[in-house]
C-alpha cells in the first residue's frame, strides 16, 4: 500500500524553490558578463554572449509559466489548509474560498 501525504508546507516551499531558481537563472547573463577579458579570448566570449543572450531570452519564456506554477502551488496549499480546518473543524460543507493562515497540516492519502 503506497501512502501519498500532501503538505501546504511542502507546496510553499516548491513554490519558493521555483522563484529561487528562476531568480539565479535570471543571473547567469549578468554573471558570465562581469568576466569580459577574462574568459579566454574576444572569439569565445563572443560564442558565450551569444550563448547567454539566447539563454536568457528563454529564461525570460518559461518565467511566464513559472509564474503560473507559482500561483497554482498558492492556490492549492491554500485548498489543502481549508479542507484541514473543515475536517478538523467537523464541517463538510464547502464554503466560499477564504485566505487562512498556512500553518502547513498534512492530508494523507492511502490508496
């Protein structure tokens, strides 16, 4: 039997890890410019500007569906928080979505 425990914890803080990461690849452009005469000769750093200008071009693409994942992560720690204070509450009744405190509870699935 395989157990499946889903955390609004654990989906804050993959929402975190994508805008962390998304932040550093947004970087990599400035980072590899700060090194001009550095690198190894005008022809190379020539192919690594080029190179990081197209990086960066579809970093700044997927930055839109990160951004996506981001607020869907939100959204569904948030579904996950409710649906823990109406069990723990004893309410069954699905109400208008309401802004609650994270305080990161866990739902286990058993299947």
């Amino acid at each position: 039997m395989s157990r499946l425990v889903v955390d609004s914890r654990t989906l804050l803080a993959v929402r975190d890890t994508l805008g962390r990461l998304h932040h550093q690849l947004l970087g990599i452009h400035t980072a590899v410019g700060c090194h001009e005469g550095a690198l190894g000769g005008r022809t190379l750093e020539s192919e690594l500007e080029q190179f990081c200008g197209r990086w960066h071009f579809g970093i700044l693409e997927i930055g839109g569906e990160i951004a996506d994942m981001r607020h869907r992560l939100l959204r569904a720690a948030d579904a996950y928080e409710r649906i823990e204070g109406q069990i723990g509450s004893g309410t069954t009744t699905v109400g208008a979505p309401r802004r609650r405190h994270l305080s990161g509870s866990g739902t286990t699935i058993v299947g």
